[in-house]
C-alpha cells in the first residue's frame, strides 16, 4: 500500500482572499492520479498575532472545494510558530488562539 502524500499550501499562495488556483489544480492532478491524497491549506498565519477571522478561513476553503473535494482537504496554521531563527512575535496565548481557531474552523466545515 502505498503511502499517503499530502500537499501543503501555504499562507504564502494566498493573494488576498483567493487561493492561487495553478496550485490547486495541480493539486486536482495529482488527486486524480493518486499522488496526492490530501491538501492542507495553512490559512492562519504565525508571523502575527492578529487572529484571523473564521468567516474568512471557512470561505478560503470554500474556495478550494471549487478545485479539491472537501473530503481532501484540511486546514492548519501556515507553519510552525518558530519558524525562523529568532520565532515569531506571538505570544503563548496568541499561539493557542491561533489552535484553537484551526479546530473551530474544522469542526464547522467538517463536523469534526
């Protein structure tokens, strides 16, 4: 059984409040060969403590059913919170906003 492949899209494939689509529709591809079995959107940035809206995260991924079946599609932040040499300026309680705005996303668009 072959393993399952998962492909990230990262806050930075976003232009303002769409998804590049030349990203997923080679996302489309590949789930249509069977090289990709799941597309993970990171929606939230950890570059800023600002938490982002979860109207505007559900319909980022509303945007993307348009080319991926929601049954392949998940959603995270868009990396770890220490990215980069020095972290990022969040705060513990910023970062756990962040989580938790990720799970209360999932469990609205995937009853999860």
């Amino acid at each position: 059984m072959a393993a399952s492949t998962r492909v990230g899209i990262a806050r930075s494939d976003v232009v303002g409040s769409l998804l590049r689509p030349a990203y997923l529709r080679e996302a489309r591809r590949g789930a249509r060969t069977g090289t990709v079995s799941e597309v993970v959107l990171g929606l939230l940035t950890t570059k800023q403590g600002a938490l982002e809206d979860a109207a505007a995260v559900e319909g980022r991924i509303r945007e993307a059913t348009q080319y991926i079946s929601m049954t392949r599609l998940a959603v995270s932040p868009q990396c770890g919170f220490a990215s980069g040499e020095a972290g990022n300026p969040l705060t513990s309680d910023q970062q756990e906003a962040k989580l938790r705005r990720v799970a209360e996303v999932a469990r609205r668009v995937w009853g999860t």
